[in-house]
C-alpha cells in the first residue's frame, strides 16, 4: 500500500506508547523494516519501501501548557496547526510554519519563513520521550533551557528523519505570541538586519529576485519602521511556495543565501539559515564545489539523495538502532 511517498506492506496507527513499543519488538524479533511518520505530508528523499509503516497520527494529545515557563508538552501526532490554536489563547507562539506534526517538524527539521531570528525547530526542542530501535523508551531533556546534563538525544534525532529512533513526546520551547505579524516587499534586505526581523525571505522566478522583509512584536514598532523607512507593511505572511516535480536543498554559508539563489531560475532563499531550495536538478554540480545538495523530492532510485554520509552518524546508528530496522533511504 502506497502512503504518500512510501510503499508499505503494513500501515498501523497505534493509539498508545505500549502499542508503539509491541511493534518495535515485533519489527526486531521478525527482522522486519520500519518506516515512521505523521501525516506523511513532508516526506524528503527516494519512495521507500517497508515491511511496517507507523503513523504517529493517533498521538495526538497535548499533555501540558507552561505560560509561566515558556514551553508545550505534547505528543508527536498533535500538528503544528492543532497547537498553535490552543497555545494562542495563552498569549503563546511556536516561531515555525509547517504543514505536519510536531514529530515530523522535529524529524525534517526544516527552515521557515521566520528563520533569519528562529533558524531550525532543533533550536526550540527541550526534551522529548523517543522509542529507540530495540524497543526501549527513553527520556532525554527537561522543560528548562538550563538543562544540560546527559547526551542530547532529542537534538540527534531532529532532522535524521525517523532512522533513529520514534518522537513519542515532545517538549518545545515557546514565546509570547506576537500583537502582530506582518511583511514587506523590499529592494535590499540586508538594510534592516540591525531591526532584527524574524525572517528575511528572499525567492527567483526566471531570474527575477524578489526579497520580502518579515516582522513580528508590537504593531507600534512595526509602525515606526514603517515611518522611518518608508516600507509597505501588509499583516499577515507572505504567500510564498515552491511547486516543481524536483526540489533540491543547497547548504550554504549564511549571509550567502541570495548569492546562491541568483544562480538559479526558480527557488527560495532562507536568509540567516544557510538553506536555498530549487528546482533545477543542475544545482547537484554545486556537489563538486563542496556544497551539501539534498534531494527533498523527486530523487530516483540510481540518485544520491542526500550526497553525504558520516561516520558519526553510523555510530549512533548502531547504539540507538542496532538492528537497523528504521529505513529512510540515507545514503
């Protein structure tokens, strides 16, 4: 059965952490492979193909609110909409766009559109309760930005894509909802950084470059800059999206985002998260001048999907999955 991109022999959607466990074991003890996921709207990389497919969907309840500490506790299957809804009464903000889960926003681990202030949800992560490869539940983290003692598990598995392990719980870091959001189109958006916007953005559509300037905080701030710099504010979020048949990531330095972008005919630039997303499959040479180039969608079979591969990683592979039942089609 196809599941968005991903050929399952078995679906299940399991409605609680035991249920998520016994399938783990199953999954060993059977030699079985594993492949986890949310709502499967964000898949990145090559169709996979997997003996069981996990849903974390059923998952889905928020545990706890802190308005007094700044932080959610919820689990992996609440999505990033559901919780924005029910922290915004609280006068509370998650500084991320994503159409997905909570689990999924920690397993891609993608940019968004405030990324020049808030870069990647890893940032924002304090803990979380994970399933590791064998079966084992494990908690990693506290509600408290000052904690720091043990490994950061939550941190290693943001962005590894569900090949180490399964988010059960989550605990993000929030911060006091914004009077108001709103943005602007500009000519030089590298004018403002001392403003300190949330997000600058910059997109090329066949060849044309067009920059917008993003803020959040107090609606009379957001006036003034207005004012002052004779700037078009509309509130709200620009909409802005990337629609081809291959999408490609560039890794770059930050501070070079529009650089890169410039080289292409159509594409998004992530200013101050040293990410520009394309859809011209020529951006694999950069690969050849050092770049990081990762596939996001469309990669075929005979592909590099995500062009690195490291030691590291192999290493935490091993401890936390050492049967190696989690499959994402890394390289």
């Amino acid at each position: 059965m196809l599941i968005h991109n991903a050929d399952c022999k078995e679906i299940y959607y399991p409605s609680s952490y035991e249920e998520v466990v016994n399938l783990i074991r199953k999954a060993n003890e059977q030699k079985l492979t594993v492949h986890p996921f949310g709502l499967g709207t964000n898949h990145i990389g090559k169709q996979l193909f997997a003996d069981v497919c996990i849903s974390m969907s059923k998952l889905n309840k928020i545990i706890e609110i802190s308005k007094s500490d700044l932080y959610v506790v919820a689990q992996a299957g609440v999505s990033v909409d559901m919780l924005e809804e029910a922290i915004k009464s609280e006068g509370l903000f998650l500084p991320f766009t994503y159409s997905g889960t909570l689990g999924g926003l920690a397993s891609t681990n993608k940019p968004s559109i405030f990324s020049l202030l808030y870069p990647y949800p890893k940032d924002f992560i304090l803990g979380a309760k994970i399933v590791t490869g064998n079966g084992e539940i494990i908690r990693s983290g506290s509600k408290t930005t000052k904690f720091s003692s043990g490994y950061k598990i939550w941190k290693v598995l943001s962005g590894a894509l569900g090949s180490l392990g399964i988010y059960l719980e989550l605990i993000f870091r929030l911060i006091p909802k914004p009077e108001m959001i709103a943005y602007a189109e500009i000519e030089d958006p590298f004018r403002y950084i001392s403003l300190r916007p949330w997000g600058i953005l910059s997109t090329v559509n066949s060849g044309k470059i067009t920059n917008y300037l993003i803020f959040g905080g107090f609606s009379n701030f957001i006036k003034k800059v207005s004012e002052e710099y004779s700037i078009n504010f509309s509130e709200g979020l620009p909409k802005i999206g990337l629609e081809c048949e291959k999408i490609l990531g560039i890794i770059t330095a930050r501070g070079e985002e529009i650089e890169v972008l410039r080289l292409f005919q159509k594409g998004i630039a992530y200013v101050g998260a040293g990410y520009v997303r394309v859809c011209d499959p020529n951006a694999l040479k950069l690969r050849d001048k050092g770049y990081t180039v990762i596939i996001e969608k469309g990669c075929q079979d005979d592909e590099k999907c995500f062009g690195f591969s490291y030691s590291t990683f192999k290493l935490i592979k091993s401890a936390l999955d050492p049967n190696n039942i989690f499959i994402v089609g890394l390289d």
